[in-house]
C-alpha cells in the first residue's frame, strides 16, 4: 500500500478502537449507577423475609378485646356475648338453648351453658343481672293474691249454695274471716332460724310467701349466719330486716370430708366444679384438715371461701 493509505487506515482502526473503549466506559457506568452491587444470596433472604412479613399481614387475625360489664344472657345479642370473650360456638349454644324456649333465671343456670369453663363463669358471674320479667309468673305477688281470692271465694261460693235452703242466715253469721296475723312492734325482733312460718309472718312485709321462702333457703343454706343473706332472695323486702335477729347457734354444717359430690354441690354457695376440686384433692391429698388448704384450689376466691367458711367442717 501506499504510505498514504497506510497512515489513513491506521488512523481509521485508532479511532475505532477509541470510540469502542468510551462506548464500554459510560455503559458500565450507568449500570452501576442504576443496580449496586448486591450479593444474590442477600438479595433472596430480603426477598424471602418480605414475603413472609406480607403473608402474616394477610393470615393475622386481630386480638378481640375481653370487656366485663353487666348484662342479660336472656337478652344480650351476639356483639354483647363476643364483646364479653364468649367464643362463636359459646355463643351459638346460647341462642340455641334460648331458641329452644330456655330461660335463666338464675345466674346459676348461666353456669350450665355448653362449653363454657369455670375460669370464665366465675369472670362473668359477678355481671349477670337477670331481669324480673324471667320469673315463674306464678311467683308475682298479684298471681298469688288472685290465686288466694279465687280459691276462697270459689270455696265459700259452693259451699253456699249448698247450704243456702238450708242454714243461709247461719252461714251468713257463722262464716269465717281470713285469719290476720299481728305484727311485731318497731324494734321487737324474731329469731330467724328458729322461728316457724306463722311466726315469721308476724314481721312487718313478710307474708305467707316470704315466710316459706325464708325457711325454704335457711333449710338448703344450713341456717343464716348474717342478714344479708336474706336480700338473696327475690325482691326481699329490705325494711323486713329490721326486725330480724340472727341466732347462729344452731348452724347445720356439711363434712366435706366424708359427704359425697352430690352431697357437697347441693349447698348453694358451692358449684359443681367446686365440689368436684374439694372430692379430687381429698382422693389425692388425703382428709382436709383447714379452710386454708381450700386456697390451694384455683376454684376458690377468697369471697367464696369467706362465704362457705361458717358451714364446713372437717
């Protein structure tokens, strides 16, 4: 070749060669600009974890929130049972006992709701309030005074009119009165769990129905130990207190070392599940020897031993 063509084509090739090398210079920039230089292996464990972190947002179920406060199981719907920590199924079997035609009319008969634990009747307990509209109707004053009525006066209307030919103007003055049963003075008293039901009625507000009701709960309770006990019955009159005395002398006791389960559960401060823990820690400890050794019971507040103290014995 001519010198001439040499030194064109050699500066042909060095011009190439120039623009190739800037050409490779400014892509490796951008590419390192754009992407760092990550290891694989970090790159894929923060994938993983982002992964993860994402499926526990999808899958989590938010804690509910247990409150306490007072209510119904006769009425409260369903958002007031779940609000209370009931589960779903709890729930269900609540309505269904009440679909049923089922009635609590004690807060006793809460305790009897299928699947419900004694950890979470003795939280609930204290917040039951059954309404008086739940009552056995025949346990309304104006139904038992209606009953009374009815009865005398269909009484008195048959035998008049069998005897109205006969001894009518004997009858007239010979029929007798309903009995009126004096009542004691302002601050006279009565011995409560040794007075009889006629003798009960003679306290101001108490009746022939309270009195039974007084000697009905003094027989399952064992005897009284305080006048407040008598407000656990329905709707007792308050006022009738005042002339109450409590002779404590003569408390039935129960011997919970040697009564069976059915015989302990039967009093009204202790429960099945009570009863059940008291028969267990006897077969496993042996005899209990002190209301102290109760304490070691999870079944136990200490308001149910302060209540059940003054009627076990050992």
């Amino acid at each position: 070749m001519h010198k001439s063509d040499r030194r064109s084509l050699l500066f042909l090739v060095s011009l190439f060669v120039i623009i190739a090398a800037l050409t490779g210079f400014f892509a490796d920039t951008e590419y390192s600009n754009d992407t760092p230089d990550i290891p694989t292996d970090s790159i894929m464990h923060k994938q993983s974890s982002q992964h993860k972190a994402d499926a526990a947002d999808v899958y989590a179920v938010p804690k509910r929130k247990v409150e306490t406060f007072c209510f119904d199981p006769n009425t409260a719907d369903s958002t007031t049972l779940l609000r209370l920590g009931l589960q779903s199924w709890q729930v269900r079997n609540i309505y269904k006992f009440r679909a049923r035609g089922g009635v609590y009319q004690c807060k006793e008969d809460f305790a009897y709701v299928y699947g419900l634990t004694a950890k979470d009747y003795k939280r609930l307990a204290p917040y039951i309030r059954i309404s008086s509209d739940y009552l056995p109707a025949s346990s309304l004053a104006d139904v038992r005074r209606g009953r009374h009525h009815s009865y005398y006066n269909r009484t008195t209307s048959t035998h008049y009119s069998n005897e109205q030919n006969i001894k009518e103007s004997a009858y007239s003055q010979n029929k007798k009165q309903p009995a009126y049963t004096p009542k004691i003075k302002p601050g006279e008293t009565l011995k409560i769990n040794s007075s009889d039901t006629t003798e009960l009625k003679k306290i101001p507000g108490i009746g022939s129905y309270y009195a039974r009701r007084i000697v009905d709960y003094r027989t399952r309770l064992g005897g009284y130990v305080s006048k407040e006990q008598l407000l656990e019955i329905d709707d007792f009159p308050v006022k009738a207190i005042a002339y109450i005395n409590i002779d404590s002398e003569n408390i039935k006791k129960i011997n919970i070392n040697k009564s069976s389960l059915a015989q302990i559960k039967r009093h009204p401060y202790i429960n099945y599940y009570q009863a059940s823990a008291i028969v267990n820690f006897r077969r496993l400890h042996g005899m209990i020897k002190s209301i102290s050794e109760l304490r070691l019971m999870k079944e136990f507040s200490p308001e149910d031993l302060k209540r059940i103290e003054p009627y076990v014995t050992y």
